[in-house]
C-alpha cells in the first residue's frame, strides 16, 4: 500500500547511524544520504526517509517485515546497541495472532519501530 515514509528526526547523523545498524538485519541499506535527508529501503528503492527538523513532528510506529524470527532478534539486538530502547522484545504477540513474531524499540526521537515476521 505504501510507497515510503518519512519521519522528521532532530539529529540526522544519529538517526542515520541507528536505522543503517537497525535495518542492516533486515537487508536495508543506505540509498541516498545529503545534509538533509536520507533514504534507506532494499538497494535502489529508499521507502524510508529521514528528514532533518529542529522540531519533529508526532511520534509514528513503523513496523518493517523480517524473513525470519533470527531476523527480528537482530534487529533487536543491533537497535539496543545502537542506543534504542527496548520496547519489546522478541516473542509471539498473541494479542495480534499466534503467528505474530515481532520486537520492539524506541529510536533516538521516541518512535515505536518493529520488526515482525507473520508465519
């Protein structure tokens, strides 16, 4: 359904430093990078944009499909040593379905970021 999105982050390179280790499990590169923005999504197609803005907007939740449950535990793991906040960590979410495998954290502007694999 969706194209790309973008959030509003006030320190870019932090940002940037934290998505690049973040998605690096989940096969997310860099794709595009200047002094005000930068693109990550599978090589050649950014669908995730950091905007550089002295003032972010509302906090969002991104939730990025992983290929596998190991997938999920690294994604978690690199956020959390890359200076996120766990905000769940890796399990089965019942409450969503008995196939709902994911993990949570807060990034470096409080935004709820997942990983989830459905099988």
């Amino acid at each position: 359904m969706f194209d790309h999105i973008g959030i509003h982050v006030k320190d870019l390179a932090r940002s940037l430093a934290f998505y690049e280790a973040v998605l690096a499990p989940l096969g997310y590169v860099v794709c595009s990078s200047d002094a005000g923005s930068a693109g990550l999504g599978p090589k050649g197609e950014p669908a995730l944009w950091l905007y550089a803005s002295k003032a972010p907007g509302g906090r969002v939740h991104v939730a990025f499909r992983a290929v596998d449950r190991r997938a999920v535990a690294q994604f978690h793991a690199a956020a959390v040593t890359a200076g996120g906040v766990d905000n769940g960590p890796p399990g089965v979410r019942t409450d969503y379905s008995e196939r709902y495998y994911a993990a949570f954290v807060l990034d470096p502007d409080g935004n709820n970021v997942e990983a989830v694999f459905l099988r």
